[in-house]
C-alpha cells in the first residue's frame, strides 16, 4: 500500500477557514504569496469548500495528462454560467452542445481563417493609433482602457461584422462594464457565505441587470443578422453558428446556445487580449533595452509601410515579447482540473473526483527548475525556437490545457503581435508617472491598474493616411472535396490524406488532388482515419497533417498508431511525401506528428518523394506550403 502525506495547508481560523489568507482585491497575488510559503502543492479550506493548488512544473505536467484528469467547471465558473450557460469556457465535458459547437467553430480558428482577418484587425488598430496621433503628445491615455476598446472592437468586427465604434465616443460600450460588473461579483459570490449573499440585494439586483445587459447585446447581433439582406455574403463566426451544421452529428446551434457563445466570445475575446497587450506596454516601458531591440525589429521589417499578413512570420521577435509578457503576468491566470477517479498526486497526495486542484500559472511560470534563477526579469529570448523546444512539457500555460485550452488563441496572438509591432513603428511611449508600480487588478483575469502613458509619434504627420491603405483581400474558402474527373487513359493513382481539426491541411490537400486530377492522376482525397487499413500498395501517398499539443487530429487518432504499427516491408516500393502545418509557440511539440508519421511509413518500406515539408501558421505559412509543392 502507497503511503500518502499530508497535503500542506496554512492554519485554519475557525468557521471561515483559510478565508483570511486571500486579499479579495488581489485574489491571485495572496495564492502566489501563499505558493511561496506553502510549497507547489497545497490546500485551501474557505468557508465549507476546500481546494488544492498546484505551481511546479513536474505536478503541473501531471495535472495535464488528459487520460486522468479534465476540465473542472469550479465554483466561478458555475456563477458565470448564469450568462454564458453552456458557452465554450463554461460548458461541462459531458455536454453536447461543447462537443457540436467545438468541432464546428475550430475552422473557424485555423490558419486560413486567421488570416482571413488581418484586415478588420488592422482597421481597429488604425482607429486607435490615428485617435492618438490626432491628440498628440500632451495626452495622457488610459492603456488598459484603449486596449479594452481596441479588442472588443476587433472582436465585433473579425467574428460578428458589427462595430461597436468605441473609438468614436467617450464612454466604453455599455457591455464592457456590465462584464467587469458581472465577472467580479461571480467571483466574491463564490467567496461569500451563501447567507452572506442573500442578504445583499443591492449586489443582486445589479448583477442581474449586467447579465441582462449582456444577453440583450448578444441577442440583438443574433437579430441583425437575421434581418440582413447581405447575411449569406458575411463569412464571419457569427454565420457559421447561425447556418454551419456539426459535422458529426449533423445538427445546428440553437439560437440559445449561440447566445451564449456570442457572450463568451465577447468577453473572453477582448478581455484576456487587452490585458496581455497593457502587460507588455508596461514590460517594455520597464526594461528599455528590450523595447530597444523591439522596435529595431519592427523598423527592420515594416519600415514606414502599413502592415501586411506576409510581415508577421518576421516578428518572431515580438511574438517573443508576448509570451514573455505571458509568461509573467498571464492574463487567465489559472484554471482547475479534478482527477477521473481516486489518484495520488506527485506520488503521495491523495486527491478524488470531488476535488478542485487549481493551476496558477503565474507560480508556475515562475518555477526556478525551469525558468532559472531570476525568474522576474523581462527576458523574450526565452521564447527564442532554439530555447523554447528544450522547455519540459506544460511548462508554460497561459492559454489553459489539451483540448479545453482557449480555442481563440490563434486570433489574440496574431491580434496582439499586429498591434503591438504598429505601436511601436509609430510612437515613442513614456510613463505619464515616471514612478508608476505595476498595480493589478483582479475579477476572473488580470489587468494593470492606473497605467497611463504619453504617445509622441515618431513620423511627421502620422505613419500613413487612412486612405493609403490597400484593403485586404477576402480570405480564400477551402476548397470541397476534390473529385475531379481525370483525363482518360492510364492513370497512377494518388492517394491524398489530410489531419486536420481547423480546416487548412484539408485546404492543402484539396488543392493538391484537384491538381494531380487535372495532370491525368486517378486522386482521391480522405481524412488520415478514413485510410487505416487501406492505405495503397501503388501510386504515390501525400499526406498533410497537423499536431495539437503533440497529439493527433480529431480524425487521425486512429491512423496514427495505425501506421506506427506498420512493420518493415508492408509499405515496400510506395512513393510518399508529407508535409506538417504548426505553430512555433508549440515548440516542444512544434511538427510532432508529422514527423512520427513521416517516419512510420518510412519504417514501412515507403520510399520518399521529397523531404518532409513544414508550415508555421506564425510565419509564412502559405509561402512554405508553395515552395515544399513546386517540389512535389
């Protein structure tokens, strides 16, 4: 029998518990305090309610292994429910509304899709920093304010084709301070007696009247859009909920569900964003030698020109200054799992299905075994390729975990990489208070506080005109499934096979049998699982696949241990080629199943066409595609 310790824990008061240990203005800040004393894996009890928290990265990675631990819907998130109900971030596992609406919005986040908004992003990045140009030096802007209105427009506009104008009005949309309203009462509610919270009626009736708000907002975009004449030409999120089927079970959102993602995408769309991009002001205003280096590099690549798609694979380096502004002060900063069944963690801490372990990220990105000694210094060159692929695994979680992670991820970072290299291309920033400390503030994310800076523009006159700019092409459709008739004759049969949760290996691999049919090859085109054990003998094999987290597809689970399995000569004389889309951010597992499956066939006795090709979505992800295919 395993002997078990006793789960650290600070002394207990009576009736409330450890209650007194957390500041409720910095929530947060007192855990981290408490990670200190405590150690990386310690207990909580306020009120009647107990909770563990883990910050090291070797129980962290533990916590992260979805075979025995899930997503915990805890006690924040059950209030939040009352106005984002079974939306994405609040669902449980078990719904099925989670399931239809994650398989159908995923393309929606892909690559192609991404890019796709480039443009609305540059729009609202442009509002905001002409409104600077045109106040001029001597005013003091709000940096947690002019992001927030910055990333709820963007939001708006990318996903629903709605403006919101912030920047043409003084006042924030009514949404955003019913959301903070709302977001900091679900979580004191939850650290309140019950009775406690019954009595407050005040608090109440403001909290419904926020949620109402919200759920008004979210209707009324739900309403316009319906009444749109234009609607079908709108190739937006909303659309896709409003007239997209799941692909599985072939069933549509209900109006009620899409209400509720409308909300979410809301509020976890600007909310963490706008965070991320006052963190990384203040980072840089703090450390000058890295803002330095920062705008070299955007001067490097963008010069005086406006920003096009094809700059962003050349600021890595700003890319580095996100995830480092991450890594500090992540803006979701924790989520919780419980276990599947009764389970020690770290090998010696008894834990059931009844718990709640929270992850505080900030703790963890802050462990000295992985991050060194002098783990509060500003340092981007962490996230360097070369260095971030020797990180140990879950290691850094600011986007949360396997496939409850935060599925906009791609659209906050290419949102903020975009906006934070034309800051620094067009304004030379300075602290309005010299002596400013970083103050946070704290509701279900993290925010600074009080940050308000002066903007002088680097460029005579502002960088360029609204009017210079080139509108930004629609983003291209994936194309159906090829099935093109071939010229008569003989014809070598290709065999295409694509891995693909978002949609743009399936575009790739569409485009390369709609060609090879064309060319006089019998091609056909499936997913990778649809091939298990029915993988050619002849003709040539292309596979395009991806990795989440170093995992398979959604439908390539089955295919690859599949073909891993292959032994020596089963594949003897079959020509192959395989090409990877990815995301550096992902270093450590940056290509995974890709190479494993490159090497399988290989294994097999498949002969390679050309060496395996690579696309990073953060780079030049449709330029790699074209090269590695003029090959082909």
């Amino acid at each position: 029998m395993v002997e078990t310790a006793i789960v650290p824990q600070p002394p207990l008061r009576p009736f409330i518990g450890n209650l007194a240990a957390i500041d409720p203005e910095a929530g947060i800040q007192s855990l981290m305090a408490l990670a200190k004393t405590y150690g990386p894996f310690f207990k909580l009890r306020i009120i009647n309610r107990e909770i563990y928290l883990a910050s090291s990265q070797a129980i962290v990675d533990e916590l992260c292994d979805e075979s025995r631990f899930e997503k915990r819907v805890h006690d924040s998130l059950e209030r939040i429910r009352s106005f984002s109900g079974d939306g994405l971030f609040t669902a449980y596992n078990d719904e099925p509304n989670w399931a239809k609406a994650h398989r159908l919005l995923m393309p929606a986040f892909g690559p192609i899709a991404i890019r796709g908004m480039f443009g609305k992003m540059l729009d609202i990045a442009d509002q905001m920093l002409v409104r600077w140009e045109r106040f001029g030096p001597g005013a003091v802007i709000d940096v947690t304010d002019n992001m927030t209105r910055l990333t709820l427009d963007t939001i708006a506009l990318a996903a629903f084709s709605t403006r919101f104008n912030s920047f043409y009005q003084d006042d924030l949309h009514p949404f955003v301070g019913a959301m903070v309203r709302a977001l900091k009462e679900s979580g004191e509610r939850g650290r309140r007696p019950d009775i406690v919270n019954a009595f407050m009626l005040s608090r109440a009736r403001q909290y419904e009247a926020d949620q109402k708000l919200m759920r008004e907002v979210a209707q009324e975009l739900i309403r316009q859009r319906r009444a749109d004449p234009d609607a079908a030409e709108k190739h937006d999120l909303l659309n896709i909920m409003l007239n997209g089927a799941d692909p599985v079970t072939h069933e549509k959102l209900s109006d009620e569900n899409i209400g509720y993602q409308l909300v979410t995408f809301l509020i976890a769309g600007h909310e963490t964003t706008s965070g991320l991009l006052s963190f990384a002001t203040y980072l840089l205003l703090k450390n000058p030698d890295v803002l330095q280096k920062a705008r070299a590099v955007v001067d490097q690549v963008l010069g005086t020109d406006m920003p096009r798609e094809e700059h962003l694979g050349r600021l890595r380096y700003i890319e580095q200054v996100l995830m480092e502004s991450l890594r500090l002060w992540p803006t979701a900063p924790a989520f919780a799992v419980r276990p599947f069944t009764d389970t020690l963690v770290a090998g010696k801490y008894r834990v059931t299905p009844d718990d709640t372990i929270f992850v505080l990220i900030p703790s963890l990105h802050r462990d000295p075994v992985v991050w060194g000694d002098d783990v509060e210094a500003f340092a981007p060159e962490r996230f360097a390729p070369e260095v971030a692929e020797k990180l140990p695994p879950n290691a850094w979680k600011p986007f949360g975990n396997g496939i409850r992670a935060c599925i906009g991820r791609p659209f906050a970072m290419q949102e903020a990489q975009l906006v934070l290299s034309m800051v620094l291309q067009r304004f030379d920033l300075l602290l309005d208070d010299p002596n400013y400390q970083l103050n946070i503030n704290e509701t279900l994310t993290i925010k600074p506080a009080g940050l308000h800076i002066r903007a002088k523009s680097r460029h005579q006159g502002g960088l360029l005109s609204r009017a210079s700019r080139v509108a930004a092409p629609p983003p291209p459709k994936p194309a159906d499934r090829a099935r093109v008739a071939a010229p008569s004759g003989a014809k070598t049969p290709v065999m295409i096979l694509f891995g693909s949760n978002a949609g743009s290996c399936e575009a790739f691999a569409n485009r390369i049998a709609n060609d090879a049919a064309m060319n006089g090859f019998e091609a056909s085109v499936a997913a990778l699982d649809e091939a298990v054990e029915r993988l050619p003998r002849q003709g040539a094999l292309v596979i395009v696949t991806a990795s989440y987290e170093g995992q398979p597809p959604d439908n390539a689970r089955q295919f690859v241990p599949y073909v891993e399995a292959l032994r020596s000569g089963d594949l003897e004389g079959l020509r192959f080629a395989v090409f990877g889309c990815g995301n550096r951010q992902w270093a450590r597992t940056y290509q995974a199943i890709p190479k494993r499956v490159d090497a399988a066939l290989e294994k097999a006795g498949g002969i390679r066409l050309l060496p395996r090709g690579e696309a990073d979505s953060g780079g030049d992800f449709f330029g790699a595609f074209d090269e590695w295919y003029a090959n082909l």
